[in-house]
C-alpha cells in the first residue's frame, strides 16, 4: 500500500471539479468537534488510589447551551445520507444490486470496529490479569464504548440505505418530512402518555430523517439560494428555542434529547442543515485550494478509526496522568478548571495519535471483495444473518452500560454475537468465485482512470451520473486463463450518450497511451472495467491476458 500522504495527494489530483466538496469537510468538522466535545467534559477525579470520573454537564449547567454548537451529529447523518445515496445511484448504474451495496458500504465500516471489538476484551483480560478492580474495569471499559452508540444507528441506516433510497425516489421531500412526523408522535406518547417501546422509536426515526434529507440534498431538492438557506437555519433556531427555552424539552441537546432523539434535536437538526446550504457555495470555492483540500481527505481517511478510539484515548490518558499527579484536579466550577483543559485536551489528541497510527491501516486498507456481486439466496440469507448477529452484539454492548460485565470488559455475548456475525461478512465478501460462474475473481478485475475520467466505484460523490461533460468512465474484465484482446471471442458493447460516443473514447485513450500518462491499475474497481482493454488495444505495449470479457460496459 503506498504512503498515507501520496495516497492523499493522488486523491486531491484526481478529484472532479464537480465533487460536492463541502460534504467531505462537514463530515471530518462534525467527528473533530463530538471528539473534543467528549474530551472537554469528561471530568477525571483520583483520591485514594481510586481513580473515576463523571461528566462535568452534570454539575455546570452553563454548558447546556454550548452543546447547540457541539452535537453536530445531525451534520454528520446529513453528509452520511448525502454520501450513500451518491455511492448508490453510482452502485446502481453499473448494474449493482442493494444487498451487494451493503457488503460493500459496511466493509469499511466494521473492519475498524472489529478491531475494537477484539482489542478491548484483550486489554480488559490483561488488565483483570495484573489486578485492576473490577469497577474501573467496568467503568473503563464502557466509556471505550461510548462511540458505539452512533455507530450502531448508521449502521442500521447502511443496512436499510437500499430500500430508503427507493422511497426517496418515489416520495422525495415527504418521506423525510413524514419521519419527522413520527418522531413528533412518538415524543407526544412518550412524555405524555409514558409509552416506553413507541418513545424509544425515535432511536430510528429521528437518524433516519436526518439521513434522508442527505438524499433530498444530493438530487437537488434541497437546492436553496443564501436567503432561504439562512430563513431555514432562522426557523429551526427560533423553534428549538421555543422547544427547549420556552417549551418542556431541556435545553442541553445531550443526555435527554438524545437518549433518544426528541422533536427538539429535529430543530436543532434544521438550524444546522440551514447552516450547511448556505455555507456550501463558499466551502467549494474554498476548497478548492490544494491545502484546505487535502487536509480534508487526510482526515476522512482515518475518520473511523479517530471517532471510535477517542474515548479510548481518554481513558488512557486519564490512567497515566492522574494517578502519577501529571495532571491537577481543580473544582469543576472554577476558572482553573477550564485552563487545566487544554494539557487534558492535548494529553488525549497525543495518545489518540498513537492509537490512529496503530489503528489507521485497517481503515485505509483496500479489501479484495470477491463475489459482494455474486447474487443468490446463499450471499443473500449468509448477509443477514451476518448482518443480525452484528447489530445484535452493538446493540447488546451499547444498552449494557458501565457496570462490570466480566474479564473481557464489554459484555461476552455482545462481543460473541458480534464477532461472529463479522466473520459471516467476511466470508461472503471474500470467497472465491469458481470459472464458469459468470463473476470473476477482483484479482483479474481492474479498473484505470484516465485523465478526464472517474471511476464509476469511486466514493461518495463520484457517480458517472455527475462527471463533466466528455468524461466517461469505462472498464473490463478479465477472467482467468482466456486470451488476451484481440482474440476472435472478444466483444465490445456501448451504451455511452456523451459527446463523440465510443470513437471519441478510443482517440482519447490512444493519446493517452501515446502520451504515456495512462496511470497504473488499480484493483478492486469493478464499475469501471473497459478503459483498460481500449488502452491495450490501441498500444503495442498491451499488457498479455486472457480474452476480454463479453460484456465491457461504457458509462457516459
């Protein structure tokens, strides 16, 4: 794998000018600022050999209206709705299907969650092991936790990305506005009526809105000049202060209004897509900048792994510094209190640090997913279950709270159930695919981009569908032990509609060829296949392989 920092400037290069930049940049401003909100009130105390701690928005109400600027995880399902109905259209056009969508969208997601599910219970054990009491254990080991929360309600919205997509296209706005609906209701049964099972809905509901106005944003539907972006951000604001300041809901917008999500952080979630539409002309032409940019894709390629070990970090840091005295422990109501937050602050970016550079590498890896296209009922009854048991075991984990749950610090059967449904995953993702099967293995599946060209697998944003005029994205693919192009069994299908159709394609790529700057290719691009057999083609350079494939497709 190259280098993080040529990985970084290869993607900037490549970005298309009509990348919704701004996504990408809310999505690492939202996980910095819930990093540093986390870190900022957990308050550590050690007296007696006893180290704990407690969250200091317990004791200073002053803090309630600070967490209007620091919950942005509104913002965060908004470019996560964004970015998954991009990635499906995209999954779509080339001919995908929805549960092969899913493989894919959470193989990222759970590769660096299981890393943390399998380093926890081992430095939970070891540390039951040199004999740390089982109350820390416990308490430490659920504030690690914490970030499972989140992860377990996008994973969720992954998982039902297929069928949410499909609504949005027959509903558009009203799909979203009717969920917020339901969360209305089901508020009105809760603090009313004192319906447990109904309230607790909105867990789902309330994400679920959000996530779908990610799609109503990215088809255009959400297109607002400044004014009316700014007239959305001064509604949501003037009802989530009449919710809260004037009205029955808290003010602070963690704890209650999250647990679970309330009408009020509906409000709180309209302010800040307000916020976002009207930013978001600005962003672009900001980011277009080589620097700003590419720190931005620095940091959404570790965006996981920094979100679920920062509180990791936290509990490290609070273990090597308060017991040997490093760090002082002032009345959490004084202004010594809040100077002592920067070296605490610093203290868990220093070890957070450390954990991503362990860490980073099984986010940034690039999976060989043989056959998440290979569709039939074993892919798709072995991905459910897989699914289920995975759910299971962060739902499990997340509703345990910090009590003691044994040696291996979060509960055993969340962390079994878990695991093996992790591993089902892996095994559908990555078996082999046999000759003959119609599917071929990602190791004879390549893609290339051109300049001037996008993967059609590319992230989030990236779709064919959006590429500039005369861009086109193309590929091929080469099964084993067949000839190479050329042969007499090869064929070539179209269906491009851009400017010059498939003779303009081919002198392109010839002076591309020509020139020498084809780049090099790049594995696992299944949407984009025929470039590279148009290059070998037109080059007496071609690279030997087997025969091409029967079906090249050209998306325009």
């Amino acid at each position: 794998m190259r280098g993080p920092a040529a990985m970084v400037r290869d993607l900037a290069a490549r970005t298309p000018e009509s990348r919704e930049r701004s996504v990408d940049m809310w999505r690492a401003l939202a996980i910095c600022l819930v990093v540093f909100g986390h870190w900022f009130v957990v308050a550590v105390t050690y007296r007696d050999g006893r180290l704990s701690g407690y969250n200091a928005l317990d004791t200073l109400r002053w803090l309630d209206l600070v967490t209007w600027l620091f919950q942005v995880m509104p913002i965060f399902f908004l470019v996560g709705g964004y970015a998954g109905s991009a990635s499906m259209a995209s999954h779509r056009a080339s001919g995908g299907d929805g549960i092969g969508w899913v493989l894919r969208r959470t193989d990222r997601l759970l590769r660096p969650t299981t890393a943390l599910f399998v380093v926890l219970p081992l430095v939970s054990m070891a540390a039951t092991v040199a004999g740390v009491g089982s109350e820390l254990l416990g308490h430490a080991a659920w504030l690690a936790s914490i970030p499972l929360w989140f992860l377990l309600a996008y994973l969720v919205l992954a998982v039902l990305t297929p069928w949410l997509h499909a609504l949005h296209r027959r509903a558009g706005l009203a799909a979203p506005l009717a969920t917020v609906v339901i969360v209305a209701v089901a508020d009105l049964l809760r603090r009313g009526l004192h319906v447990p099972v109904v309230g607790q809905s909105t867990y789902l509901f309330a994400w679920m809105a959000i996530y779908q106005l990610g799609f109503c944003w990215r088809d255009g539907l959400l297109r607002l000049s400044r004014g009316k972006a700014l007239a959305v951000m001064a509604g949501g604001l003037v009802a989530l202060i009449g919710l809260t300041v004037v009205g029955p809901y808290p003010v602070a917008m963690v704890g209650y209004n999250t647990a679970p999500p309330t009408l009020a952080l509906m409000a709180l979630a309209a302010t800040q897509l307000g916020l976002v539409l009207a930013l978001a002309p600005a962003a672009n032409r900001w980011l277009r900048r080589t620097g700003p940019w590419r720190v931005v894709i620095a940091v959404n390629a570790v965006i996981l792994t920094v979100f679920l070990w920062h509180m990791t970090a936290a509990v490290v840091a609070a273990a090597l510094l308060f017991p040997t005295g490093v760090l002082r422990q002032p009345p959490p109501h004084s202004t010594t209190w809040l100077l002592w937050r920067v070296p605490w602050t610093a203290a868990c970016a220093l070890v957070l640090v450390v954990l991503v550079a362990l860490f980073a590498r099984i986010e940034l890896r690039r999976s060989v997913l043989r056959s998440a296209e290979r569709r039939g009922p074993w892919r798709d009854g072995a991905t459910v279950l897989g699914l289920a048991a995975v759910l299971a075991g962060l739902l499990f984990v997340a509703f345990s709270g910090p009590g003691y749950h044994g040696p291996t610090g979060l509960p055993w059967a969340g962390v079994l159930s878990y695991l093996c449904g992790a591993a089902v995953l892996r095994v559908v993702r990555t078996r082999p695919v046999l000759q003959g099967s119609g599917r071929l293995s990602p190791r004879q599946d390549y893609g290339v981009v051109l300049p001037g060209m996008v993967s059609s697998s590319s992230p989030a944003g990236w779709s064919p569908s959006r590429l500039r005029t005369g861009s086109f994205s193309v590929g091929v693919r080469l099964p084993d032990g067949e000839s190479g192009p050329g042969s007499r069994g090869s064929e070539l299908k179209s269906d491009s509609r851009g400017p010059g159709g498939m003779e303009g394609l081919k002198g392109g790529v010839q002076a591309a060829v020509a020139s020498g700057s084809v780049p090099e290719p790049v594995p696992g691009c299944s949407g984009s296949c025929g470039a590279l057999v148009l290059a070998l083609s037109c080059s007496s350079r071609a690279v030997t392989a087997s025969r091409a494939s029967r079906s090249c497709r050209v998306h325009g």
